[in-house]
C-alpha cells in the first residue's frame, strides 16, 4: 500500500517547475539582499521621494523600481521584505505542522478521549476568524518576529490537525496496521512506522501551502502596522503604504503586491502539485 | 416500412474497437420483437443510439435509424431530440436508480407531457392519474405525492412504464426491464408490459438475455453476438429451429420452464470460436 | 423525530463551543500588556484615579471572578461597555453588525453565482477546453486569498478604470436619513435606487473579494457533484425525453449535486464572514471586523470580548443554518 502510493509517480509539471522557480529565486534574492540591493531599504531621501520606476518618464535610473513617498528603494525594500516573509514562512509554517501534524495523528490513531478534547479544541478554534485571532495574539504577545510566529502557529494548527486525524483515522482501520501489531509493536511504534509514512505527502503538501498562507498572515499583520517594527520592509508595511497614495504612486503598492501574489500562489500550487505527485489516487 | 428502421448501424468507442457491426433491425407498430445476446453484446447500444443518448466516448462510423420513414440524421439536433421524445419512450433497466431521489413522482410521470409536448398541468395530471390506474397502482394521487424512495422497487417499475406510456410513444424500448426485480414481481412487471403494449398497440423492442421470456412475449427476434446480428427471425421459426449454430447453443443454454434442472449446456467452445472467427472475417472485409 | 434530537445535539455542542471561545478570549485578553485604563485617561491622572477606574470596570479582581461577572451579565444580555467608546458594547456591536452581514450575505450571492456559473458551464462543456480553462480559473481563484484579490480590485477598478467607490460604505454627501442599519436593505423598501447604487458601489469590491474563493470552492465542488450524477440513470432517462442537456443539468442533476455541496459551503462561507475582518479594514468599510482591529489596538477589553462572541455566534449560526437547510432540501431526512 505505502510502496504502490511511492511508486506511482507522475512527471513533474509546468506548475511545479514555475512556482518552485520562483520560490528559489526568492529565496536567493533574499539571502543575497544585503548584496544585490540596489539601495539601503531604511535610507530616506525626501527629494527623491515617489520616484516612478525605470521604463516611466520623470525616473531615475538608480531605483529601478521607483522609490516610495519617503524616497525609499522600492526594490531593496521588496528584496528585504523576502527575508521577514521567507523566515516566518520557512519556521512558522514548520513548527504549525510539526504540532498540528502530531496532534492530529495522535487523534486520529489513539482516540477515545484524546481525540475527544482535541477534537473540541479545533470545534471552538474554527469559531474564531482566523485574522481577528491574529491581531488579537500579537496586541497581547506585542510585535517582533517571535510573536508573528507563535501567532500563526496558535491559529493555524487545526488545519493540519483536522486533515491528519481524518487520515490516521482512515489508515488505522487498514489491515496492514492490524497485522503490524500481531507482529507486535507497541501502539505508539506502530504509529510512526506505519500510519506516519502514509499520511506523510498529505503533511507536506499541507506544510507547503501554510507556508503561503503564513507569508498572506505576516503581510495581512503588516498592513495593520502590528508585524515588526513600524519603518521596517515588509510587504505587508509597504501595500499598507501603497493603499493610501495609490492615486499618486501606484508602483509603490504595485511591485510588492505582485510579488506577494507570485509567492502567495506558487507556495499554493507547490502544495497542490506536490499533492497530486505523491498520490496516484486524486483526492 | 417498419416504424423503426435500424440500418447498418456501426459503432465504435473513439479510437477504439468497434461496438456495433452494420446491425440493421426494425420493429412494425404493434410489433414485439425481441433483442438477445449476452452481457456486453451491444444490445444496451442499440437502444442509446435509437434514442440518442450514446455516451461521449462512442463513435457512429456508418449507418441510418429512421423513425416513421424520417431519417433522425437529417433532422436539426433540437428537433430530433423532440421527436424522439414524442414518439419513443424508455423502460429502464434499474427501477431503483431511474428516478430522480429528491423529486416527487407526479412531476416525473408528466413532465415530458408538460414540457416537451406543451400539455397544460391539470391535463398531463388526469392523464397520469389515469396511467397510474392502468398499471394497477391504487390510490394514485397519493403516489404521485410520493418520493421514489417512499416506494417498493415493482412500484417504481410500475411508474415508469406508467410514465413511458404517457405520451402515447409509437415505440417503447425496454431494456432487460425486470433483470433488478424480485423474481415474483418479474413476472407480474413483464405480464404489465405485454398489457400495456396490446393495449396500446406499441411498437417493442425488449431488450433481454433470457430466451425464455421471448419464447412468451416476442413476434419476433434478433440475435446479437459481439456487436453482429446472428439471426434475424421470428420467434416460432426460432424455436422450432434456429438457424445459426451459435443460436442452437444459446437455446439449450437456457433453461427450460418445464424442467429448470435438465439439459443445461452451455455455448460449446468450438461454436463459440466460430462465431468469434465471423466477426473478425467481418471487420477484415471493412479493412480493420 | 431523529431529525429533531440531531438539531439538539448540535445545539448543545454549539453551547460547549461558544462557552470555549468566551473562556479563551477572556484569558488572552487578559494577558495584555499595557493598562487599558491608564491609555484612556489624561498624562496627569494619579494611582488613585487609575484604580478607581479599574474598580469600576471590575479589572481590579481576579480573571476568575471577573469571567462569572461578565457571564453572568452577558446571560442578562448585558456585555458590558466599551472602554475607548464609553457606550454600551451590545449596542456598538448591535449597530455594526448589519453592515457585515450585509457585505457578507452579498458576497455569498455573488460567490453563489459566479461559483454555480462556472460549474454549470463546466458540466454542459465537459472534457472540452472552456472546462480546462473554468478549472485552471477556479485553482488560481482558490490559491489566492481574499486579502490580495481585494487589492488587486482596488488596482483595476479604483484607479485604473475607476469606476467603483474604494472606501466606506455609503457617500457622506447622499442626502438620506437611515432608519436602519440594515443600509442596503432599507434603500429596497423605500424605493431609493440612487442610494441603493451608491450602496453597491461602495460594497461591490469588498465583497467581490470576499467571493472570488467561494466562487472557486463551489465552482470545483458543485461540478464535481454534477458530473457524477450526469451518469445516473435518471438523467439518462430525462434525455429520452426530449430534454436538452442544459435543461437535463439545471432540472434532473442540480437538485441532487447542490446537496453534497451545501455542507461545505456552510463552513466555506463562516470562512467568508471571518475574511471580513481584514476586508473591512483595506476598504475602510464601517462593519464589525473594522471595529474589531480598532478595539483590539485600544485594548479595550470588554468590545474585544463581545465582538468575538458575536462571530462565534454568527458562525454556529450559519452551520446550525445549512444543516437544517440540507434536511429541508433532502427528501429522505424531511420525512425521517
Ligand atoms: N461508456 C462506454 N464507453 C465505452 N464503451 C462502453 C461504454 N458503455 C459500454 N461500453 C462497451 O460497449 C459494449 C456493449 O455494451 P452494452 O450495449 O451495454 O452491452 P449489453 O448487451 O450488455 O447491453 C460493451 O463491450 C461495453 O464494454
Ligand atoms: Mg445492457
């Protein structure tokens, strides 16, 4: 059953090889930002302030992608603002599934009175909007990194939570569990070495689209000034600044707008693509 | 000039071998004639193509059906579609399946009145009361306000002849009508048919496996093996002597009601390989 | 009445998750750092006038104590006052919350005729290109989140063919005094189109962004659904009939493929109703979600408290909603 699931595989398509292409070269852009910014991302200079970009007329040739109304790269900024989006998708998009993953499978296998409160839990967390949760989290916890992660992780760990118990519960009824345990593991080995791997693509499929989702939630956080400090290079900063001068400077909510579109829907089609490559059988 | 001319019809799944090999049949008003061959034969794909509702995946490479002297080909989709509604009507094979879960019966039985041949509701209602009566359904109108689900599998047989009735088709085609019933009901469901139709004096085309039931209710018959008519007869010539020898087989294949247990042989090998070598001379002299 | 018991049951299992939630937000909130009170008042005000103030609204006993007096109050339906806007909470969330759900309630319309759109066309041009394409819309449709359609709305239709409102809900200068907050609503009844346009225009964006994921969901799953019942014989037989393949899919296979998909839109749609938070606020548009950010950054504590109840609330409204809707619509459970 597992050998058949990672035998069968499918060629890798058009949409992995564009979404993993872009997210590679994100992440080269922001490991070599301090290199390859054109600009300081926190230098000011008001009379270049709202330069357009390059290829509009009135530009200068310096900032490719124009400057924002505080005369601001807007390109180092985006290159920077990877570096914040990148990290918080890499880590909070991990440890969200490392507990909501095992929380899930720890439901689902064991049942009976675990599952019982952990399903309640998910049941109450689903009656928060997600977003509200979010904000509500980093007023009490305060800005910085280390609250934007422990955010994401609290709202977000019912997702993997509720798509690995429905599998643990699906792959623990199945007789090749039954006959891992005549054989005589104990209830705990039996579930990381026969219900793990079978859940496994899920889970990473799953952890492929938190990451995105991550980096929406850090730049939905950012834009109600509430991610990191307020001057910092977000993306979320930089539209929250974009939407308010869009009519005179429209390249400054444009570019990292695009930007986060292309991440947001390559960590998205990465999952999706990633799903349907590990599983023969379409869900 | 039967009502329905089939006509060299072949078909074929696209890309794929062929389905049906240039069948030619008809069927006279009044007529019962009986389509026989095993399961997979193409008899199903006889009745789709009639009533065109052939899945995607079949392919019509030659061939004419005609109704009352019209070829359905020539006809414009939308009209084709309408006269075939008009004059043609399905009895399914699964009563259970055939009608719409969330939808109550009255509307099934009347619809096509309604919407396809513009009767007004209280008309197309008497009429199924009166259907409903025919087939010996008591207390119709509570029925018609019932849900398919609310009923028994021989009910829901009955409604639907009831409903294939309505319109007064020209032709009916059932297909192996009674194969998902009780056996008891088989018989009262396949006794219900040969009324209805005498009454009517339909044109039937029945669809079935079980040479015993032709023996009972067809005029005449055609054999189907592989997509390729064997014989093309009426049923007393057929039972006196069929004249293929893959028919002989078939016949002391089936069991007779006198005696269920005797004689039951199946298709030789040898009869079958013969028949088996027809078709492929058949589809060598189409040069495939 | 089985049907009755299993409405019960879920009515108890909505009571354990409402009290969760209240429990939940109590305790975080109250975690906050930084003293709401000492934010409100003036730079001079002393110790005493801090505690004073803390006294009277009961943030001086302990989070146990201070959880049964806003239970027991919100049981009287009494939540509180609001400590920025020194007004009863129940009635500043009470006001707000027509705006929402009206952004909300126009939203599902849309996503519901978008979303069945696409499926229907889909079905009636099934293994063709225009399913292809509708497919590969609706995954992008999905991969992408509200937020971000909301902006690239505001890109095309705010400034590069600006033709709809950006922000608010309704232009200051539209000379109408509403008896309602019910906005949209109201403008129907009186009969005032003009308003009623200024009204869709302003709301047109948000909850065309709030509808694009919706449509995309329903799109994919009511498509699903419909092509697996094209092969069922029932609606084989509706062809012989005379029927063409359009009506075949709106009359035989619709009523039964929209019940799968109900139940999902149901916790879809409490998606959509969460999504307005952040909707509300990049549209500036006076609905709770946009208050909720504006109580949680003034850390008052008792608005926070309603306005999560409340979307608790309306979300195991909307569950509570679809299921009973599913049974109406399922004659097999109607008459159970
Ligand atoms: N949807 C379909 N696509 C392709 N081939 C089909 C389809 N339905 C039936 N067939 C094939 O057509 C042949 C005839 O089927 P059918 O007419 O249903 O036989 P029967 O005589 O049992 O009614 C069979 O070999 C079957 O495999
Ligand atoms: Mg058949």
């Amino acid at each position: 059953m597992r050998d058949a699931r990672s035998r069968v595989r499918r060629p890798i398509g058009l949409r992995l090889w564009l979404s993993g292409g872009w997210i590679t070269l994100l992440i080269i852009g922001a490991v070599l930002a301090p290199l390859i910014a054109p600009h300081d991302p926190l230098y000011q200079d008001l009379f270049a302030g709202r330069m357009p970009p390059v290829w509009v007329d009135g530009a200068d040739p310096n900032f490719l992608l124009g400057t924002d109304s505080l005369g601001r790269d807007v390109l180092s900024r985006i290159l920077y603002g990877a570096r914040l989006a990148l990290t918080v998708a890499l880590v909070a998009g991990t440890l969200t599934c490392l507990i909501g993953a095992t929380l899930g499978l720890i439901a689902g296998y064991y049942r009976g009175w675990v599952d019982m409160v952990i399903s309640r839990l998910v049941d109450i967390w689903m009656a928060f909007p997600p977003v509200l949760f979010a904000i509500l989290l980093i007023a009490v916890l305060g800005t910085g990194l280390t609250s934007i992660i422990i955010a994401i992780v609290v709202i977000d760990w019912t997702r993997f939570a509720r798509v690995v118990r429905a599998e643990a519960m699906t792959q623990g009824t199945m007789d090749y569990v039954a006959s891992a345990q005549v054989v005589g593991r104990t209830k705990a080995g039996t579930m990381f070495a026969e219900i793990l791997p079978n859940v496994l693509p899920t889970i990473v499929a799953l952890l492929t689209l938190e990451m995105g989702i991550a980096v929406i939630v850090e730049a939905i956080l950012s834009f109600v000034n509430l991610s990191i400090s307020t001057d910092a290079p977000t993306w979320g900063g930089m539209i929250a600044e974009g939407r308010t001068s869009v009519h005179q400077a429209w390249w400054v909510l444009v570019f990292p707008l695009i930007t986060l579109f292309l991440t947001v829907l390559s960590f998205s089609q990465l999952g999706e693509g990633l799903k349907d490559y590990f599983d023969p059988v379409l869900r | 000039m039967s009502f329905l001319e089939v006509e060299n019809l072949t078909l074929r799944i696209a890309r794929g071998p062929r389905i049906l090999r240039a069948v030619s049949l008809g069927v006279d008003q009044g007529e019962v004639r009986g389509l026989v061959g095993e399961s997979g034969a193409g008899k199903s794909m006889i009745g789709k193509a009639i009533l065109g509702t052939l899945p995607r995946a079949i392919q019509v490479v030659s061939g004419r059906i005609s109704l009352d002297g019209t070829d359905l080909q020539t006809l414009p989709a939308r009209e084709r579609r309408r006269r075939i509604g008009a004059q043609v009507a399905l009895i399914p094979q699964d009563p259970l399946t055939a009608l719409n879960p969330v939808r109550r019966v009255g509307p099934q039985i009347t619809n096509r009145l309604v919407d396809i041949l513009g009767w007004d509701r209280s008309r197309a209602e008497a009429r199924a009361r009166e259907l409903l009566d025919e087939v010996h359904i008591p207390d119709p109108d509570r029925v018609m306000r019932s849900y398919p689900h609310e009923l028994s599998g021989g009910m829901r047989q009955r409604i639907l002849i009831a409903s294939a009735f309505a319109a007064e088709p020209k032709l009916i085609i059932a297909d192996e009508p009674t194969t998902a019933l009780d056996v008891t009901v088989q018989k009262q469901i396949l006794r219900l048919i040969k009324e209805m139709q005498d009454r009517h004096n339909t044109a039937l085309l029945f669809v079935t496996h079980d040479l015993g039931v032709v023996s009972k209710i067809c005029q005449s018959l055609t054999v189907l093996y592989a997509g390729k008519v064997i014989e093309d007869t009426d049923t007393r010539s057929f039972f006196a002597a069929p004249g293929h020898p893959y028919s002989q087989a078939l016949l002391h294949a089936t069991p007779k009601y006198t005696d269920p247990e005797d004689s039951l042989t199946p298709v030789p090998q040898h009869v079958i390989d013969a028949v088996e070598a027809e078709v492929t001379d058949f589809d060598k002299g189409l040069g495939a | 009445m089985p049907f009755l018991r299993t409405i019960l049951a879920r009515l108890a299992a909505t009571l354990v998750t409402l009290f969760g939630a209240a429990v939940i937000v109590f305790v975080v909130i109250r975690v906050v750092p930084g003293n709401p009170i000492a934010m409100m008042l003036p730079p001079g005000a002393t110790e005493d006038d801090i505690a004073r103030l803390q006294a009277l609204y009961g943030l001086d006993k302990s989070i146990f104590e201070q959880f049964v007096i806003w239970l027991g109050g919100v049981v009287r339906g009494d939540f509180g006052t609001s400590i920025s806007l020194r007004q009863p909470v129940l009635n500043l969330v009470l006001g707000r919350l027509p705006a929402t759900l009206e952004l909300s309630i126009m939203a599902l319309v849309i996503a519901v005729f978008i979303g069945g759109a696409m499926a229907l066309t889909g079905t009636l041009r099934r293994d063709t290109r225009t399913e292809a394409a509708i497919d590969v819309t609706s995954g992008m449709a999905l991969s992408v989140p509200d937020f971000l359609w909301g902006l690239i709305l505001i890109l095309l239709f705010g400034v590069l063919w600006p033709v709809f409102h950006i922000s608010g809900r309704v232009s200051p200068s539209l000379d109408f005094d509403f008896q309602t907050q019910f906005y949209l609503f109201e403008s129907v009844l009186r009969l005032r189109f003009d308003v009623w346009a200024d009204l869709v225009s302003h709301m047109f964006m948000p909850s065309l962004a709030l509808a694009i994921p919706l449509a995309a969901i329903i799109s994919q799953l009511l498509k699903q659904s419909l092509k697996e019942t094209m092969h069922l014989d029932y609606v084989t037989l509706a062809r012989t009939k005379g029927y063409s393949e359009a009506s075949v899919i709106t009359r035989e296979a619709l009523p039964n493929a929209v019940l799968p998909t109900l139940t999902l839109i149901g916790v879809q749609f409490t998606f959509l109703i969460g999504g307005t938070v952040i909707i509300e606020r990049l549209f500036s548009y006076e609905g709770l979600g946009n208050m909720a950010i504006d109580a949680v950054i003034n850390r008052d504590l008792p608005l926070i408290q309603g306005i999560v109840i409340l979307f608790a609330l309306l979300f195991t409204v909307v569950n509570l909603v679809v299921d009973m809707t599913y049974a109406a619509l399922n004659p097999r459970l109607r008459h159970a």
